[in-house]
C-alpha cells in the first residue's frame, strides 16, 4: 500500500492534513492545518518534508490563507492582500527545495488571472482547485519517474539517502518509486538506505516505507557507505533533489555529496531522480543556491538525546550540492537526461514547456 502523506479534508471551507513525519516510525498521526501559521510551522520543523510535497502543502496553505480572508470577513481588496502576504511567508518557509516557492508562485499566478474585484471565497474555490492540481499532477509525475527509473536501474542492489517516497511526494515518490516500480515488477534485489543523519529520514521514513510495502530493507550508517560500495553489493546508487540548477548540479539531502564521491570512487553508477518542478534553471550552478542551516540541538541531542556535551557547537547545513559530473543521469517525468548537461537538460525538460506531461 502507497501511504498518502497529506490531503485536503473538506469543501473549500475545509481543511490540510498530514502525516506528522517528527513522530514516525513509531507514531502515525494526522495532524490538522486550519490556518497558515500552522502549516508554515509543519514545514520549519519537518512534520511534512521532501521537496513535492512541502510544495503541494504550500499550494494547500495559500487556499487555508483565502480561507482566514473569508472567517475575517474581509473585503475584496483586503483578502487578496491577505492572501499574498501569506504567500511570503509560505514560500520562505525552507529555502532549499525550489518546489515550494514554485508552488506558491503558481497560486500567486491564479489569483493574477481572477478579476481585480475577486472577493475571499472565489479566492478560496480557486486556490483549493489549483493545489488540487498541484497534487494530482505529482502523483502522475510520480508514476513516470518510477517508471524512467525502473528502467535505468541495473539488475543488483540500490542505495539511497534521505527519505523519497511517498512521504515525501503527493505520490508514489521520486527515487524510491524508481526501486517500488522495480520491485512491483517483480525484479528482486537488495535496498540499501542511508540512515540520513542528523534527522534518520532514511532509517525513520525510507525504511518505514519499505517495510509497510514488504520491501525488505537494510538500514546502515551513512559513514558505512564507503564499506558498503566497496564490497560490491551496490549496483547504483539513486537519490532525490531539491534544486538542480541550468548545469545539472544538484542540491540534496546532507550527505548526498560524500555518497556521490564514493559512487565514482566504486565505479557505481550515481542517478538522481526529480520532477520538472525542481529544476531552477534561472540558477547557473549550484553555487548560487541558497543552503538551509538548521538547529544545533538536531546535530547535539539526535532524537532528543544527548550525544554531545551541551556547550559543543554543530556544524548543521541541511543539504549539500552534488557537481553535475559525478551525476550518471537525472530521471524525470519527461525522460531520463544522461550525460547531465545543459544541452540535454533543455533538450529533455523542452517537453514541458510543449506542455508534453505525463
Ligand atoms: O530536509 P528534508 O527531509 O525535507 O530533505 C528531503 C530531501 O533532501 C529529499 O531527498 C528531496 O526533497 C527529494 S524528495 C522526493
């Protein structure tokens, strides 16, 4: 069974919930979000991550913001500048994962076309109808990238870092759907999955994925990796992305860097699989990408136990920039892009602009 990781709850006057991701795997829990503050909240703190869906749940914020217009009572002209400035807040909740911000620039983009004179509740009707869309239309990216990634994966084991799956998409997830598609087709091999320090979304998340699907999996250390590659049980290696710039290079999950490095170190094929809606080729290289630093305490007390004396410093950055040619192929809806350059990068994302979706 594919979990589902939020949804929309209700008519227009309805409601966002999510799967609170901080408390898995031992706790599954739906979490409400009636109004933005609390979805801004949700997104600072990881309860809904992944890049798709903390931008589908940035689409649902801006409908719960037209909603606050409409419980305020406010007038045409006040709602929409309600809800725009809600869209600020939203968009700047992580600054990593380019989804987000595309997301909510493309409700922003909705309210544009409405007539000046929209009142609170066109808003509402029309920013639930897109983040409705923004999520269906994931879920269907999801599927083509499970299926591209199927196919590019050889026959041996797959490792992967961070968390990808459902939990992290409004579908079947990006990497990780690459290795269910595989496995659902009956191939069989060995996962490999990077606990993903200091969060453990792969030994939280990923492997709870798996396990919930019946897909055996073996959680390792992130700093085992090297080991792992070198006895080659590691056939290739497949990851998400948050932002991948015009030349390929590719912000994700910390450590994905380090595994990249291995990957050509072992000779292991290194694959990285993301929507259209990650690239953000208004960036040239992936030195221009802005890089999230979160708390010392995710570092000094992992899991809310100390691990570090309490006046140590962290070093905390929350992804890394993986340079395009230690990159094999970038797996998308459209395709796979292989070799990872600016040609073939606009030669295969050209079909979204032909508005060729899946
Ligand atoms: O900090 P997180 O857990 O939101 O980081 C998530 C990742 O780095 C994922 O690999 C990426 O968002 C791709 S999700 C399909």
């Amino acid at each position: 069974m594919i979990p589902v990781s939020l949804r929309w709850v209700g008519d227009v006057a309805g409601h966002l919930e999510l799967i609170d991701q901080t408390l898995l795997p031992a706790e599954l829990s739906w979490l409400p979000c009636r109004d933005v503050p609390t979805v801004v909240e949700a997104i600072k703190s990881l309860r809904v991550r992944g890049a798709p869906a903390i931008g589908i749940a940035g689409a649902y914020g801006m409908a719960l913001a037209a909603g606050e217009a409409i419980r305020g009572r406010m007038a045409a002209g006040h709602a929409r500048a309600h809800v725009l400035a809600r869209a600020e807040e939203l968009a700047t909740a992580r600054p990593t994962a380019v989804n987000l911000r595309w997301a909510v620039e493309r409700c922003v983009g909705m309210i544009d076309r409405l007539p000046s004179d929209a009142d609170a509740a066109a808003l509402a009707t029309a920013l639930l109808a897109e983040a409705d869309a923004i999520h269906d239309e994931d879920r269907r990216l999801c599927e083509a990238i499970g299926l591209h990634g199927a196919a590019v994966l050889p026959e041996g084991g797959v490792l992967t870092h961070c968390n990808t799956g459902a939990l992290a998409t409004g579908g079947a997830g990006t990497a990780l759907a690459a290795i269910t598609t595989a496995w659902d087709s009956g191939r069989r091999f060995e996962v490999f999955a990077d606990e993903t320090r200091p969060l453990f979304q792969g030994a939280r998340l990923t492997a709870w994925e798996l396990v919930q699907r019946g897909i055996p999996v073996t959680v390792l250390c992130d700093s085992a990796a090297a080991h792992l590659l070198k006895t080659g049980r590691v056939a290739a290696c497949i990851v998400g992305a948050d932002r991948i710039t015009a030349n390929g290079d590719t912000a994700n999950k910390i450590g994905t860097y380090g595994l990249a490095i291995l990957a050509e170190a072992h000779g292991v094929p290194f694959f990285v699989a993301a929507p259209s809606s990650t690239f953000d080729l208004s960036l040239d290289t992936g030195a221009e990408i802005p890089i999230e630093e979160r708390a010392a305490a995710e570092v000094l007390r992992p899991l809310g136990t100390a691990a570090a004396p309490d006046n140590a410093k962290a070093f905390n950055p929350a992804f890394d920039v993986t340079p395009a040619r230690l990159i094999s192929g970038i797996i998308t809806e459209h395709g796979v892009i292989s070799p990872v350059t600016r040609e073939q990068i606009h030669l295969v994302l050209r079909a979204r602009s032909l508005g060729n979706s899946p």
